[in-house]
C-alpha cells in the first residue's frame, strides 16, 4: 500500500504543477484528499479492498464539499464532474477486486433538477445522459 501512497501523492503534486492557475474545488482538490487518505490508510491496513474503500469514502466527503469551493458549482447545484469521475475510477477498480461499493449515479450530486437541466431547452436525461455530462450540457446549451 506504501507504493500507492507514494504514487497518489506524487501524481497529485504533479497534477497541481501542470495547471497554471489551480484551484480549489476541482478534480485536484479530490486528488488530493484520496492521496492524504491513501497515505493515512497505508499505516492502517495491507488489504486492498480496505485501502480503495477508505480513500472513496474520504473522497465523497472532499467531492461534497466543491460546492462550497467554487461558486459556479453551488449557482448549478453540481459537484465537480472531474472529482466525480475520479471516484468513478477508484470504485470501479474496488469493484473489480471484489468490493462491496456499489458504482451508481446519486441523483443529488447532478446538474439535472426537475423540468430539466438549469432550464435547459432538452431533456438530457431522458437522451440517456447522466447528470455528471456538465460539459455536454454546457455545449449543447449556451
């Protein structure tokens, strides 16, 4: 676990170089909380599902707190898609190894609300999208 520890924090201050301006509240801000839980749990547990499992848990509590960080994210009543898809990642891999997350949408961390998407003129929803496709939204919607 030590060697992933190492990787997630390695990858994460990386990531913050490569972007000029970083800010709070994006897919770097989740990095970063799933790297200082994958370095906490790597003194904790040798067991692999335990480690994933311990670093989406820490991840879902920095991904809902973006809201809070950017406000264009709280106007949309959105978390940050980039940090979501992050998740996504890690929960796949956990079930692949056996874990007992379930990977499903939560409705409430979507952009889609009642009547459609932020007054959208579609109903993306219904087209089969997710409320996480923020920047087909923002392209098909200007």
């Amino acid at each position: 676990m030590q060697e992933l520890a190492v990787a997630a924090e390695q990858a994460v201050k990386t990531a913050y170089k490569a972007v000029m301006k970083p800010k709070e509240g994006t897919i770097l801000t989740v990095a970063r909380g799933c790297a200082e839980a994958a370095v906490r749990l790597a003194e904790e547990t040798d067991e692999i599902e335990v480690f994933l499992k311990g670093i989406i848990e820490d991840g879902h509590k920095v991904l809902a707190q973006t809201p809070e960080m950017l406000p264009v994210l709280k106007q949309a009543g959105v978390v940050d898609a980039g940090g979501r898809g992050l998740l996504y990642i890690l929960e796949g891999a956990l079930k692949q190894l056996g874990g007992d997350l379930p990977v499903t949408l939560q409705d409430g961390h979507g952009i889609f609300r009642k009547g459609g998407p932020l007054g959208c003129h579609r109903n993306h929803r219904a087209e089969g999208l997710s409320g996480y496709d923020w920047g087909f939204h923002r392209m098909c919607c200007r």
